[in-house]
C-alpha cells in the first residue's frame, strides 16, 4: 500500500476546483490551506467523470471560512472543492490517501 499526494487548483473566485478522481484511495483526506476570504464546500461525487457528475456537499466539510482538513470517510469517485463566496485571496487545497495497488 502506498500513499498517495495531490493538489486541487487553487480557488480565487466563486468556482469550482477540477474534480479529482480518487475511486483508488483510501481513506481520503482533504486539506486547505491558504488566506483567503471565502466560504468553501469539499463536494464528491459517486458517478463517472467521463459522463455529467452528479455532485454533493460532504455533509462535515461544507461551509468552511478558514483554513480547514478533514477525512472523507467513505468510498467516492471523485472530490472537488467549491467557493460558494469569494472575497478575495486564494485558498489552496491538497488531498491524499492510500492506494492499496500499489506497493
């Protein structure tokens, strides 16, 4: 099993990041760092990103306005986080997980 790093891209206005397929971790967490004013939700999705996604907010780590980490805590296809306002700044978040295929 090895653990796996990554980066969204960075939020600095009322958007979304890039999704993130993470359907090969476990354990998934999310981290943002930054300064920034703004109100952020993580979002993840169980649908294919091939297709139309269909997202939802993580029901913990949604309407956050600081800095913020959490773990997912349950299988998803893909995470992304969503400014829902934006002030000014950037936030900048990072995820991670283990990928148990890989050694």
């Amino acid at each position: 099993m090895r653990n796996v790093f990554g980066s969204f891209t960075d939020i600095d206005a009322v958007e979304a990041s890039d999704p993130v397929d993470v359907s090969n971790l476990e354990d998934a967490y999310v981290a943002v760092t930054g300064t920034f004013v703004a109100t952020l939700d993580v979002e993840f999705t169980m649908d294919d990103l091939a297709g139309t996604p269909s997202w939802h907010v993580h029901p913990t780590l949604t309407g956050k306005t600081v800095p913020f980490n959490g773990t997912i805590g349950f299988p998803v296809r893909a995470i992304r986080l969503n400014a829902t306002a934006h002030t000014s700044g950037t936030a900048e978040g990072s995820y991670s997980g283990k990928d148990p295929d890989q050694d």
